[in-house]
C-alpha cells in the first residue's frame, strides 16, 4: 500500500516535478472515470492504493496473484530521472538530432528542415538555410510532406502532418490555403519540422499510419549496452468503427476516455520475430473493454506475424549509438520500419513501462528487476540533504 500525497512522495524521495505528474494522473483518473465510467471504480481504487494507475491495472490484467510481477507507476516515477544530466542530450528532439548530425548514424534519423522558437523561424541542417517563410514554403512544395511536432513532449501529442501535392496545400491531409499554412507556422511555438515517414509494404498492409517498435536498451556502464524490452505499436480505430488510418496523426492515443484503443504486438529481440511468430498474442485494448488477445489487425484484417530479417544489424546500430552516448544509461528508441529502411524517430530517457510490461514484465526480468531494487534501495538509503535534492530535480 502506498500513501498518494505530496508530502509523502517528497518524503519517499521523489522529484516533486514527477511526485505532481504522478498525483494528477491519479486525480485525472478518478474525474474521468466519475464521469464516464471506463475502469471498474472497485480496481481504480485497488489499482491506486498500489501504486499502479488504473489504465495500467487494466492493461496489465492487474490482480492479487500477479501484482508482484510488475514495477508500479509509483516506484516507476519515484526512480526518475534514470539518467544524469546527460539525459538532455535525447530529451530534447532538436538536440538529438544534430548529436548525431554528420556522423555514420545521420541516414537513420529524420531529416531536419525547420524549428520555430518564440520569435524565429530557424532553418536546420537539411534546408536551404532560408530563413523565411516564403523559404520554409519552398521547401514544403520540395520535400512535399513535413512532420510537425513539439521539439519536447511525449505520448504523440501535437504530431501534425503539412503536406503540399498538385499544387494544393494540406494541413492534417485536410486542403488548406497557403496563408493556412503560414498560420500554422506563426502560431505552433516550438514546433520541430522534420522528415515524413512511410511504413514499408510489409507493414503498411497491417496499418498505413507509421507504427512504433520500442527498444528499452540499458548501458548503465556505458561499454555494453544490452537490450531488454521491446515491442509495436500500431494504429487502430476507436469503438465508433473509425478507421485510424490517418497519418497525419499519432499512432497512440492516451487512454483517457472510453471507446479509444490500443493494439500492441510482441516483439523478441533475440531473434527479430513479432506478432504471432514469437509465440506470444497481439493484445487489443480499450479500457471500457479491457484486453483481448488476437493474432490479427481488428482493422484490416491482417495476420500479424513475421520476423525483421536484419534485425542483427539494426540493433547493433542502436548499440553503437547507446556507445556514443555512453553516459546515457537507459534508452527508449522509437523505430519504424520506413519505405527507405529502418529508421529512429527519438529516444526516450524515461519510456513509458505499462505497454512494456505487457510483454515483459520487469519484475520477472532477471536485468530489470535487479536493476530498479538497486535503484529504489539507494533512494531508501538517502539522507535528508540528498532526499531534499532529489525533491528539486528540475527537469
């Protein structure tokens, strides 16, 4: 049993950045579900006086006899930040992308066009260096389709697409204006505007939006990075039958209300299969629906099994880059599988776990498990002095 208040958080040694984020995920549970049901109010209750949010209780299948499997939400925020200060180097999407600007690691990430920050619009590695808007228009009719995105931020919020075919422009695949488009630029601060990714055949048949494969990777000596977690996330439509074939938004939507849903497919690492061919289930879920186990799209229909043949390949890419971020301990690549190859759309320093854990419980991970007791024994150990400085973490 926890105890869900501030000065008790502050008190068990968390960041009071993650110790709020935690308590009002919590409180925007109960509201949301008071007012329109979508978690069962006796496993909400259950669920938060473990330390485990509903949605995850839910997701997880949460129950007495396996609550002991999996890290909760409140250790898994209590340990936060998992790395030093170098932890902005990838926090940021900008800075990530020119940490690996001119290196042999450019071909797989996004190509970077423009940021707009409080006052500017800034050319970026891959423009013309035109510093106008009549530049960054130019550029849009060149590339034809720009993904636009919070330069910080997580869970897909503000992903948006630009998009100009035929001489009409596209905001969010919806025909716009030119001076729509100026607009948009003006009134999205901190807005990055990079590469847009197609999936490759194989996976576009499973669902056309870009999907996510997650890679947990763990370098905690900084010469041996070792992957430990993994699986897709693709698209699907809600409960109102809508297909979520739209790409010019996220492929996850943040449970928050009934009938949104989430389709998450196993992926093992040791050998590159995924869906059916690990010998695991896809899970649909939805949380006024709980989880289902399938081996198909709900969607199209599509069997989803296979193996990414050169999986060796691109995880000892993702190793070589966990080495030349060395001090960076704990990783969350974000890949997709593109019509140009494999490419790396961020890394995360504090991933999501629920969806994780799905596959991979981090309890029973012989790596994970250890890894988090350590962590969370050396929190206990604090003193006051270094409990109060974890309390101010900034960010």
């Amino acid at each position: 049993m926890v105890e869900n208040n501030l000065d008790a958080l502050l008190k068990a040694g968390f960041a009071k950045k993650m110790a709020t984020r935690y308590l009002d995920n919590l409180e925007r549970e109960k509201k949301s579900n008071d007012q329109a049901q979508f978690i069962d109010p006796d496993l909400l209750e259950w669920a938060h006086a473990h330390g485990f949010y509903g949605e995850t209780a839910v997701a997880l299948n949460l129950n007495e006899n396996n609550i002991d499997n999996y890290l909760s939400d409140y250790d898994y925020s209590r340990v936060w930040p998992l790395n030093d200060w170098e932890r902005f180097w990838i926090n940021d999407k900008l800075t990530f992308a020119y940490m690996f600007a001119g290196t042999e690691f450019e071909k797989y990430i996004p190509e970077s066009y423009y940021y707009v920050d409080a006052t500017r619009v800034l050319p970026l590695i891959n423009s013309h260096m035109d510093k106008s808007l009549d530049g960054f228009i130019a550029l849009l009719k060149e590339k034809g389709e720009f993904a636009c995105k919070p330069c910080n931020g997580g869970w897909g919020l503000g992903f948006n697409k630009l998009s100009y075919e035929d001489g009409v422009f596209y905001i969010g695949n919806k025909p716009a204006t030119e001076s729509d488009v100026r607009d948009f630029v003006v009134n999205n601060r901190n807005y990055l505007y990079t590469e847009f990714f197609h999936p490759a055949a194989e996976w576009a048949k499973i669902n056309p939006v870009i999907h996510t494969l997650r890679v947990l990777m763990l370098n905690e000596d900084g010469v041996s990075p070792t992957t430990v977690a993994s699986y897709f996330r693709f698209a699907v439509s809600d409960d109102s039958g809508i297909t979520k074939n739209d790409d010019s938004k996220s492929n996850f939507n943040l449970p928050r209300k009934p009938g949104l849903r989430l389709f998450n497919v196993p992926f093992n690492p040791e050998d590159g299969t995924y869906g059916a061919s690990t010998g695991m289930h896809s899970i649909l879920l939805s949380y006024n629906g709980g989880r289902v186990d399938t081996d198909v799209h709900p969607d199209s229909g599509t069997y989803v099994a296979g193996k990414i043949e050169d999986w060796p390949q691109i995880e000892q890419m993702l190793k070589d880059m966990a080495l030349r971020l060395g001090p960076v301990a704990w990783l969350g690549y974000d890949l997709c599988m593109t019509d140009k190859g494999p490419k790396l759309m961020e890394i995360n320093s504090h991933s999501g776990c629920t969806y994780l854990q799905m596959f991979t419980p981090y309890r029973k991970h012989p790596v994970l498990a250890e890894y988090f007791d350590r962590k969370l024994k050396e929190i206990d150990e604090l003193d006051d002095a270094a409990i109060a400085a974890r309390n101010n973490i900034p960010r």
